[in-house]
C-alpha cells in the first residue's frame, strides 16, 4: 500500500471514530470530519461534514449533488448552531432541524440565556418558555 492509499485509510479511520462525538466535542475538533463534496458522495443521516468553515449534520441518507449546498438545502444538512463553545452567540430562530441543545448559551435581548432541554426551538424570555430558558446573571 502506498502512502497515499495509507493516508485514505487513515483519513476514512478517523472519521469514523470522530462519528460517536457529541456536537459539544465534534465542535472543539471540527477538522476531524471531511468537508462537503457536490460530487455524488453517499452520506448518511447523522453524518457531519465541513461547509465554508461551518460543521453541518446530515438530516437523510442521499448522494450529493453540486447544487445541493449544505447552508441552502435544510432538508438535507443543518448548521450545528453553536460553531464556538466558547463564545456566547446571538440567539438565531432554529429550524427543528437544527434545535438548540441542553446547556446552550446564547446572547438575546441584552441578556444571556442557558437552554435547559434539548431540541430548543423556542425564543429565549417569550411568555411560557420559563421552562425551557433561564437567564444567566454570572
């Protein structure tokens, strides 16, 4: 085997380990997963791939087309919303694709807000969403 077939087999070996990761973890290390190709790549639902510097899941099983771009096509890829664990976003409305996740934190109306559920598609402070959002007052 040459190096080249070496570093395919090692390449495909890493991202496959690299599948089991949380979003939290697959964030911290987002160069461990390929990025997107147009063409004909058969991807399966729960796979993440790399898009213009952003991380992406795969929402179905498909074979990829060139027109078929991950940040314009949500039936088929949603942006994991939290690119930098580190640093609080603005809260953006999620589409139930790509929901905000227990233990989240995002920036909305001057204050900064903690998802307490997983698959948070609620804005954070609206009347009855008390359950689903506390305000982080560190």
């Amino acid at each position: 085997m040459g190096v080249i077939e070496r570093a395919r087999a090692l390449r495909r070996q890493i991202e496959d380990n690299a599948a089991g990761m949380s979003d939290y973890m697959a964030l911290q290390y987002v160069e461990l997963f390929g990025v997107w190709s147009g063409d004909g790549v058969a991807y399966k639902a729960g796979d993440r791939i790399r898009y213009k510097g952003t991380l992406y899941k795969v929402l179905q099983d498909h074979i990829s087309q060139g027109d078929w771009l991950p940040d314009s096509t949500s039936s088929l890829y949603a942006r994991v919303l939290i690119p930098d664990p580190s640093v609080v976003p603005e809260w953006e409305q999620p589409d139930s694709t790509n929901p905000y996740s227990k233990g989240d934190k995002v920036l909305h109306g001057g204050k900064t807000w903690e998802s307490l559920v997983d698959g948070n598609v609620w804005e954070p402070g609206a009347v009855g969403t008390e359950s689903l959002w506390r305000e982080v007052t560190e």
